[in-house]
C-alpha cells in the first residue's frame, strides 16, 4: 500500500475546501525520462491557509543522467550527490540529498495528511510555473521509479499553470517582455526578484506562489496590464 493513507479514510473538515500544492523542482536536466530530480519544494494551501511547506534535496538515483549544464544552473556540484562516507563526498551547509526513495515517502505522507488517495474526488490541484511541461513531468516520472503508477490519485490533470495564466494576461503586451520566464514575468508584474536566489526552488516557488495570488487579484479584478509602470494599480 502506498504512503499516506488506509483505505477508507477521509480528510476530517476539508473535503470542500480547494486544495492546492504548489510546486518546483530542479532536475538534472530537461527530459524526464533521462533526468532526475535534485530538488522539490513547495508548500500545500487550503482554502485560503497554507498548512504545510516542504523543500527537499534529491540524491539522483544511479539510472538518472546528470547533465552538467543543469549543475551549472542550480550550482550543486556532482560530489554532492556522494554517500556521506566516500571520501569524495562534497558537504554544503544547507544542502544535505536524501535517498530519493525515502523523499518519496516523507513527500507522499505530508501530501496524504489533506488528501484521501482512495477518493476520486479528492484530490490537489497541482499549481507551478510552466508546471504542465515541466515540474508535473518531472515529479511524474519521480512517482513511477519509486514503483507507484498511481500519481493521478493525488493531482487533477491538468494543472494550474501559472505561466499560462500570465500569457493570458499579459497577451495584449507579449511583444515588451524579452522571454517568458519566471524572473521576467515576475519582475514585469511588480514583485521583487532577488536573481541571486532564482533556480532554488523553494525560492522559486515563493516567487510562483506570489505571482500565482497576483494574476488571481487581475482576474478578479476583470483588469489587464498595459504597461509595466502601470502594474502597482492592479496589485
């Protein structure tokens, strides 16, 4: 039986409140059937509280390619990825990566604490920047080579994607931002971006999660962004 929850069991008190998990990972590199995680992070929201956060780093498993590239992006060193014991082994304060099994485990009992996997109808609707070509993929993958192809019992497909939201919103002025990515979309909706902590993804994340409530705040609002000096009367 997988982690989380027996049979039968049932979230006391937040069966009709919305439920969300959002989500970054960092990988080591861009295919999910070649690559493998280094990092997931993120935090679970109920109704309008978030309960829980999460920010685990991911020792590779032996069958993962490591692209150097993708180390260069997050700043992790291969030697990271060693057992505590080969005299090889790299320690960096603050990043220690668990056995990717036992991430597994710890990641699916925080996520059965909300939600029942024996449910249909309860689930998390799974939220991150470029989520639905990324972050889902990727966290997919990770699912099945720990042996459980039974990902779809916690997350609603498809996800909320923050970056689409955003293509949306900012449609009508696409033409005045350089690139789409995270850092871009942020820094032209108004928030701070601290470029020196981008490709961690618990920061990220926190940084998904803000973007996420601002788009939120234009589509309630029935607003849309013009021009970049005029998003502080949308937020």
């Amino acid at each position: 039986m997988k982690p989380g929850w027996n049979e039968g069991d049932s979230p006391i008190g937040t069966q009709h409140m919305q439920k969300l998990v959002f989500i970054d990972v960092e990988t080591t590199g861009v295919d999910p059937e070649r690559n493998g995680l280094t990092q997931i992070s993120g935090c679970i929201q109920i109704g309008e509280t978030v309960t829980d956060s999460f920010d685990y780093y991911v020792r590779p498993y032996p069958t993962d390619r490591v692209e150097q590239a993708a180390l260069d992006v997050t700043g992790i060193d291969r030697r990271q990825f060693l057992p505590e014991s080969d005299p090889g082994f790299l320690s960096v304060p603050g990043q220690r990566f668990q056995d990717p099994q036992a991430v597994y485990i710890s990641l699916a009992g925080l996520l059965g604490k909300h939600v029942n996997q024996f449910d249909k109808g309860d689930k998390f609707q799974f939220v991150g920047y470029n989520a639905h070509s990324f972050d889902m993929p990727f966290l997919r993958k990770f699912w099945e080579k720990n042996h459980d192809r039974y990902f779809g019992s916690w997350f609603w497909y498809p996800c909320l994607d923050v970056m689409l939201l955003w293509a949306q919103i900012l449609a009508p002025v696409r033409a005045q931002l350089s690139n789409f990515k995270l850092m871009t979309v942020a820094a032209y909706a108004g928030l701070d971006v601290d470029e020196s902590r981008l490709h961690d993804s618990l920061y990220d994340i926190e940084l998904t999660r803000s973007l996420w409530l601002s788009a939120r705040q234009v589509i309630e609002r029935g607003g849309m962004p013009l021009q970049k000096g005029e998003q502080g009367r949308l937020f």
